[in-house]
C-alpha cells in the first residue's frame, strides 16, 4: 500500500468514527460467551484517535482462546491505548473516538445496544500499578466485582478461595483474609488484584505491564500465574520486558510508532518464531534490543 493509498484509507475510516461512549447507550443483550470460561478476542480495523490525533490505525489481530499473546513494541507506539479499546476503557477519555470493531466471540461490544459494565465483566483488567480497594479486607477486595456487578452467590467462600488458589495466593492469606488488602506487599497486591478480576469469571484478562513495578520474586509468581490461569482463561499482556514474553506467552504483536506517525502492528505471530525469525528486519532489530 503506498503512503497516498493509506492516507486515504485512514480519511474514509475518519468520516466513520465516533466517540466511543455513544456506544453505552440502549437496551443491552447476553454477550454470547456467558458461561463460557474463554473466548476469542479480535480486532478488525480499529483506528483510534484522542481528539484530532490519531495514535492507532488499522490495528487488525486475533487473541486466541485460552492462549497468552503479548504485546510489545517501544513506549508510545499505543499497546496500553489498544488494550484499553478491549474492554472498552478507551471511551472513558472524554476527547476519545475510534473506528473498527472488537469482536468477542464474534459479538461486537462496541455495539450501540452493548454495556460499557457487562464488557467490562467478560473482559478484565489489572493495571500496572496494584489497585486493590486499601481500606477493605483481602476476602471482601476479591469479593467487590461480584458486588459491582450485582452477582449474588450463596458460594462465597468457595469463589474467594478458588480466586485466590488460581492467582497464587491462597496459601500465603488463607488464615488472614480479614486483614487489609492495602497492608500486603506490592506483589501480593497485584496477585489480588488478578484475584479480584478473576472472581467474576471473565473469559479475557487483559495486564497492562502486571510486573513493571515488582521485584524478581514476585515477577516469577505472577507469570506462573499468567501461565496457569491461561487453561481456562484468554489472556493479552502489554510488556516492554522481551524475556517474559518469551516466557509466558504463545502469540506476540509488535507494535511501532515513528516520525509521528500513528501505532500500528508491523508483525504478529507464533512467539518464537517472532524472536527466531521475524519477517521484518524492525522486529528483528526491536525483540534484539538494537532500538527503543
């Protein structure tokens, strides 16, 4: 495709977008993937843009139910931007607008009749900095989405304690779950914080850098975890650290943004074949470590 072709493309996407919040609007139906414990996630066409800038264009990638695919490419070039699109955080930026579709299970949950909430309930997050609620208890902080999204269960015991077994933690707050979730370690935080977003049985969990902030340690136990939770549940992980990758996941996307030029994929693929034998040469250069 030539630059004026692209150029062109991208205008016609522009007359198609919208904001993204007019999306919440209307009666909402059943996602299809309820009771499913994973799903399929794609993008097709997405274009995204903060006011008149457009910092994503024709983002096309399909996460695969019950793998891990990562998301890498240098700072700025609009992964944790993409990610945010996957479950509808995009939207909440007031000067944000896309164009495309993300399809779970082939449902599109940009949908005009589609919840923001019941999104949110399929697809996950954990940030990069643990959030849990400090003020509340290790039981009630793995509790809040079942709360938040009015879900009733007579099971609760069983819900936490599978949360936490499934996030590794389990064993070390078993006997202490009445104990402040803000008076753990920062990585026993961010496992409850998977724990808390695992409680509600998404069928996607998206972890925008989960180990950024974390030692060694507790950066192994996590991607244990991520490897673990992986069986049952389809997981899309930002990092900028190219050995975990490797590690932890089975599809991997590199994302590039230059010249000021919006993010886009240059290649995706089978992650070792991304790191043994890309395509393109800037991914060669990129997972080698000669830039960004």
């Amino acid at each position: 495709m030539t630059m004026s072709d692209s150029m062109a493309n991208t205008e016609t996407v522009a007359t198609d977008r919208k904001v993204a919040s007019s999306a919440s609007a209307g009666t909402a139906p059943s996602l299809r993937i309820d009771g499913v414990s994973a799903a399929q996630l794609e993008s097709v066409g997405i274009h995204a843009w903060f006011g008149e800038r457009l910092v994503l264009e024709n983002v096309d990638l399909v996460m695969e139910r019950t793998k891990v695919t990562a998301l890498i490419g240098p700072s700025g070039c609009g992964k944790s931007t993409f990610l945010r699109i996957l479950n509808r955080m995009h939207e909440i930026v007031p000067s944000a607008s896309l164009a495309g579709r993300v399809e779970l299970d082939g449902d599109d949950i940009y949908d005009p009749n589609q919840r923001a909430a019941t999104v949110r309930r399929h697809i996950g997050m954990v940030f990069q900095r643990p959030n849990p609620f400090p003020a509340m208890s290790i039981r009630d902080n793995v509790l809040a989405g079942l709360r938040f999204n009015k879900i009733r269960s007579s099971h609760k015991d069983e819900i936490v304690e599978e949360a936490l077994v499934k996030a590794g933690l389990w064993s070390e707050v078993k006997d202490r779950q009445g104990a402040l979730g803000g008076a753990l370690s920062g990585g026993q935080q961010q496992r409850l914080c998977i724990a808390r977003a695992l409680a509600v049985k998404p069928a996607v969990l998206l972890m925008d850098e989960p180990c950024s902030a974390l030692d060694p340690g507790s950066t192994l136990r996590i991607e244990q975890t991520i490897q673990e939770i992986a069986e049952e549940v389809t997981v899309v992980i930002v990092t900028h650290n190219m050995q975990q990758a490797l590690r932890v996941s089975d599809k991997t996307a590199f994302f590039l943004a230059q010249d000021g030029n919006p993010g886009y994929i240059v290649e995706a693929g089978p992650t070792k074949e991304i790191f043994e034998s890309p395509k393109d040469p800037r991914t060669a250069d990129y997972v080698n470590g000669r830039f960004g």
